[in-house]
C-alpha cells in the first residue's frame, strides 16, 4: 500500500508539471483561429510541449506500476493531489508565491487525502467482471461524445474547456480502469493481454485522453480545467472499481464516513483552489513586476 501511495504522488507531480508545459504552449492560440492538424503541428513544434509530453508519459507508466500495487480507489484519489502540485508549479512559472488562502486550502486538500488513505481498507484481489467493464466503457464513450458536442456549440471559453477537461477526465479514469484489466490479463499470459479488447481500448482511449485534454488546455486556463479533469477522473475511477474490479467500499460506518469525508475535502480543496487560481491569474501584475518579466 505506502509503496503504491509513493509512487502514484509522484505519477500526480509528474503530470502536473507535464500539464503545466503542455497548457502554456496550447493556450497560446485561439481555437476559432486554428484547424485541428496546425494545432497539433504547432505543438509538436515546440520543446516545452514535448518535454511536458514526456513527463505525461513518465506519469503514465508511474500511475500503472501504482496500480499494479494498489486499488483503483486508493491510487486513484492520490492522484488528484495533482492539482496541489499544479498550483505551486503554476505560481513558480508565473513568478510568484501562492497567498494565505491558497495555502490553507492546499493543505485543506492534502488532509482530506491523508484521511482518506488512512481509513482505507485492503481489498483482496477478486476476478473482474469484463463484460460489465465493456459496458461501462461503452457509457463513458458516450457522455464525452456528447460532452464534445455540446462543447462545439458553446462560445464561453470557461465552460467550453470545462466540458473537455471533464470528457478527457472520464477517458483517463476510463483509463486507470482499462490498466487493471490489463495488469490482469498478463496475469494469463502475454499473449492473452496482447489478444484481449481492454489493451486495445486502453491504447484508443489513452491517445484519446491526450489530444481531448490538450484542446481543452487550448480552450482556457489551466485553474479551471486542472480541477474539473481530477474530479471526473477520480468518480470514474472509483466507480469502475467497485463495480467492475468488486474493490471494497468499506465494512463499517466509520469507515465509510471517514471515506467521504476525506473525499468531500478533497474535491472543496480542488475547487477552491481553482478559483484562488482564477482571481490571482486575473489580476494584472504591478508595474514594476512586469518590467522585471
């Protein structure tokens, strides 16, 4: 368990700073003035998106080893502590230091987290439902479907980019999920795992997850799709663990308590410090701050 914990909070920093890059070149253009392959061409372009793209995939393979040594509902919800990480590394590219509020609500979010962990109980491995787990990656597909839909007709910028943070979130918890089954089937070989449809659906949806994520990333700023993307990822997550992989939600009403809990002050953590982020980015800079950049 504390192995899996380590590992997937640094999965958690390695994709916020990654996201950071990546969100500083995709943000840099207007969406209704760029088709889709020179969007992607200007960024394959550019060092810093590479970069950030590599550190995506060393988050990536960390998240897999965690989840190969944890639950999804326990690695899953580590994870979200990214958007602490994302805060302090947004206020270190910006030049400048995160203030009173957004520290308590950053160590709001990571006591959340710590109580979490600390009332969650060991699952035992038990075999999982494939076809129920088929179907739930059939639902998911279909609300970012309808997600990306909605998100063409929408001119707000905020609510646009909230609604693919929100589809990618679903794809990569979608994701997390895809992985245990995965991890399950090299359990029976590696030809088992190459022939079996979660590989496959894993690969589509991870690239998926990526390119979605990075329009969203074009679409508006990081403070607002960072926390938006967590959330949907976890809530997918934990729910394809319980139903698909039968993860154990707890046995007493303390400890069910203690889940939520800690849950609920992660996700007030996460969206507070998004609107920390949102007023302190919208404050112009003094002048002689700016002079100094």
């Amino acid at each position: 368990m504390v192995l899996a914990v380590v590992t997937a909070l640094a999965a958690a920093f390695s994709f916020a700073l990654g996201s950071a890059l990546q969100q500083r070149v995709a943000g840099d253009s207007n969406p209704d003035e760029e088709s889709h392959s020179s969007f992607f061409a200007r960024l394959a372009r550019r060092p810093s998106w590479l970069v950030g793209l590599l550190l995506s995939a060393v988050a990536f393979t960390l998240h897999a080893f965690a989840l190969s040594r944890g639950d999804l509902a326990l690695v899953q919800p580590v994870i979200v502590s990214g958007i602490v990480f994302a805060v302090v590394i947004r206020s270190a590219l910006e030049h400048r230091l995160p203030d009173r509020s957004t520290l308590f609500w950053l160590i709001v979010t990571w006591a959340g987290l710590a109580l979490f962990l600390a009332v969650r109980p060991g699952t035992a491995d038990s075999p999982p439902k494939n076809g129920l787990g088929a179907a739930l990656v059939g639902v998911g597909v279909g609300l970012v479907l309808l997600a990306m839909a909605a998100a063409r007709r929408i001119q707000a910028t905020q609510l646009r980019g909230a609604l693919l943070a929100g589809a990618s979130g679903v794809l990569f918890g979608l994701v997390a999920g895809l992985v245990k089954l995965v991890l399950a089937r090299f359990g029976e070989g590696l030809t088992a795992a190459i022939l079996s449809w979660p590989l496959w659906a894993l690969v589509v949806t991870g690239l998926w997850a990526v390119l979605l994520n990075q329009r969203a990333y074009q679409a508006t700023r990081l403070s607002v799709t960072t926390p938006v993307l967590n959330v949907a990822e976890v809530a997918v997550a934990i729910t394809f663990g319980l139903l698909v992989l039968g993860e154990n939600p707890g046995q007493s009403p303390p400890v069910v308590i203690g889940e939520l809990v800690g849950l609920a002050l992660v996700i007030v953590g996460v969206f507070k410090l998004a609107l920390r982020e949102e007023s302190a980015t919208s404050e112009p800079a003094p002048a002689v701050e700016a002079q100094a950049r």
